[in-house]
C-alpha cells in the first residue's frame, strides 16, 4: 500500500532490491550477480526496437550483432544487461498467466518514467495495487506484442513507518505487568513492560515493511510475511536465515502528569541492537504501585 502517486526523489539504488531479498541477505554467498541477456520473440523488430528505445528507454546498440541466426536487435540497459529482440513471424504469448518481467528502477528513474508514459497516452495503473507495501510502486505496461511488464521502485520512504497517529496514550504503568505486550492499532506498535521498562516496539518488519504479530505461546515476534523473527525486545533472532535486518524500530516513550504512558508514534528511533537504557521506566511512584 502507499498513500502517493510517486516515490520520493532519490537516485539511490532502491531500498530493496526486489521481491524478498536484498543483496546483502545473500552476504558472500550470491549466487549470480544478474542475469546478462534476455532474448523475446517479437513480430515486427522495428515496431518492437521503438517501444523498447522510447518507452522503455533502453539503448540500441545495433541489428544482428549476435549467433542468432533470425533478425534481431540488441539493446542495452544502464546497467549493461543486454535485452535481444528476435524476429519470428509468429510469437506465443501465454494468455492471462502470471508470465510478466519486472524492472526495478531507481525512484527518479521511475517518476521520469511515470512522466513519460502519461505523455504517450498510457494508463498508469497498477494490477496489484492493493497488495504493495508502503513506499512500493509499480506499473504495468505491456510491449506491442503482449509481453506484460512491471515497472517497480520502491522509494526512500519505504524505510519509514507511516506517520499520522501523533501520541498515544496506553494508560498507566499499573495496568501492565511485567513480560505483557499489547498490541496497540492506532500508530502500530507494541507496548512491551520488562523488568527494565517499557518499550514500544514498531511492528514494521526490518526485512520489507511487512507487520509483525506476537506469538504469545513462543514468546516472540513474527512477519508473517517471510518470517522474520524478533525477541520480545524486538531484537532479530540470531538464527540462520532470519530475513530481519536488524532490530524492530523504537518510539519514544514519555510518562504524562497522571502517570500515562504516552508514545510518540511519528517518531523513530532506529538501533543496532538492546541495551537496557532504552527501556523507560516509570516514575517511581507508579513503579512501586505496579510490585
Ligand atoms: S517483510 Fe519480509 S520477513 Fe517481514
């Protein structure tokens, strides 16, 4: 889900790398870079070769350079992969499957490109719109063939949780004993009471901006998404394969004039790991209330 047409500006590659994983998941073990060439049937190269260099916005790098031995045309990307046009007189384009290709584009190559597919007359929409993720956009576009594309970025927004909730009051520090975790709606969080303190804990996943849910019989936090697991401080479980990239995000937590517990939900407070000056403790005389 997002709540904008378009990603913020940036030029950076974006913040994930496409669906479910990261470069750095892989860490030394990836297993291939990229792929280097993708060849397409097409039934009129020079139709096609102008959809690809216009709309697409890829290089031509020239007609027949390569083995094939059908007419063909090679255009590059700026990354340096290699797109092969070959000419067939007939193509078999499957139908209403989920057969498509994505680019994943930086956010300001993805606002040039939503500029410039409104001024050739496209459609701009989006298949899937329902299922993005805050601060994840897509197009689809099909080429004069039929081949389905998805245009994709995901904007530097995406590392952020959706602000709007302001400050919530979760009531007073005697209504919580330690080890509970509530689940609070409004701003998306958890209210976490462990011996230290409080914490409250942002339920956006660190892997993809999934939302995580407490298991109350493991003691833990889950993105159901690619399961993700977190420990009730929120911290990534050390195991092999946890997709979170780190510590859930904090929010900071105040103590009002009558003892409530008031969280600031359009803040965060990013962290490497747990200590437990995070935890806020509540003045002493609701902290002897609550023994
Ligand atoms: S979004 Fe992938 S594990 Fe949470």
């Amino acid at each position: 889900m997002h709540l904008q047409d378009l990603p913020n500006a940036s030029d950076d590659a974006t913040f994930f790398g496409g669906h479910g994983s990261r470069p750095e998941d892989w860490g030394a073990h990836i297993p291939a870079e990229r792929f280097s060439h993708l060849a397409l049937g097409v039934t009129n190269l020079d139709r096609s070769e102008e959809w690809y260099r216009d709309v697409i916005g890829l290089d031509v790098v020239g007609r027949n350079l390569t083995a094939e031995p059908l007419p063909h045309s090679v255009l590059q990307m700026n990354t340096g992969q290699l797109m092969i046009l070959v000419q067939g007189r007939e193509i078999h384009i499957p139908g209403r499957s989920g057969v498509h290709h994505g680019f994943m584009l930086t956010p300001n190559q993805y606002r040039r490109a939503h500029d410039r597919l409104k001024e050739l007359g496209y459609d701009i929409g989006d298949e899937r719109q329902q299922y993005r993720a805050h601060g994840e956009y897509s197009i689809d576009i099909e080429d004069p063939d039929g081949h389905r594309y998805q245009l994709q970025t995901y904007g530097p927004e995406a590392n952020l949780p959706m602000p709007g909730a302001g400050i919530v009051d979760c009531g007073t520090p005697d209504t919580y004993r330690v080890g509970d975790v509530r689940a609070f709606k409004d701003g998306n969080f958890f209210l976490v009471r462990h011996h230290e303190g409080f914490l409250a804990l942002s339920r956006w996943c660190r892997h993809m901006n999934g939302t995580v849910i407490y298991q109350k019989a493991h003691w833990h936090f889950v993105c159901p998404f690619h399961d993700a697991t977190y420990d009730r401080r929120g911290v990534d479980a050390p195991f092999m394969g946890n997709r979170a990239q780190g510590p859930l995000h904090l929010h900071p937590i105040t103590f009002g004039p009558e003892g409530h517990i008031r969280v600031d939900t359009d803040t965060i407070i990013p962290r490497d790991g747990y200590d437990a000056s995070q935890a806020a403790q509540p003045p002493a005389a609701e902290l002897a209330a609550a023994r």
